[in-house]
C-alpha cells in the first residue's frame, strides 16, 4: 500500500501530499492497533463483546422498525388534505373562532 502511494506521489509532489500523509497515518495506526490488539486479550474481548452488542442492538432495531414502522409513521404524519406534521387544511375549519359564539363581543384587555 505505502508503496503505491509513493508511485502516486511522484507524478505531481503538491497535490498527493496530503493524501499521502493521511494513507501513512492509517497504516502507522492500524499497526499499533494491531499490536496492542495481540497484547491484551481483556481488551480483546472486551472490544468483542461491545461490538457485537452494537451488531444486535442494530438488528434489533432494524427488525422492530420493521415490524413497527407503518404504525410510528403514521402517528406523526398526517394522511390526508392535512398535509405533513399536522398542516393547516387548506378548507376552512367549522369551528367558529375560539369556540365562542358570535353573540358574544370580543372583550379588550381592561375587562
């Protein structure tokens, strides 16, 4: 791999530069990760066991999401003329303002 990037590198030195470093920097941290990987065995395991909690938790709500989903979706989207989230009809309502009658005179805020 390192040495594919130094072909790369000598065709034109400012622009793979970056690119270089950063291919370095990942070899260099996947080799001590390595490593250390085959120096602790707690950490080993442990690494293991926390990713495959990670991997059934994922399925796990991959398949709940499946089984629920249509029912999630349609308690917070709105079916119909209502639009998305609980939009404004575009029809007028048939409640009248406030639920007030229209006997009733709008009162000012000293009342």
């Amino acid at each position: 791999m390192a040495a594919a990037a130094e072909e790369a590198s000598a065709g034109s030195p400012g622009e793979w530069e970056a690119p270089t470093r950063l291919l370095r920097a990942l070899t260099w941290l996947g080799q001590e990760f390595m490593s250390d990987w085959e120096a602790q065995d707690l950490r080993a395991a442990l690494f293991q066991l926390l990713l495959l909690w990670l991997v059934v938790s994922l399925l796990g709500i991959q398949v709940a999401w499946r089984v629920y989903g249509n029912t999630v979706t349609g308690l917070y989207y709105r079916q119909g003329p209502g639009g998305q989230n609980g939009g404004t009809p575009d029809g007028s309502s048939h409640f009248s303002m406030w639920g007030g009658t229209t006997n009733e005179t709008m009162k000012t805020h000293r009342e």
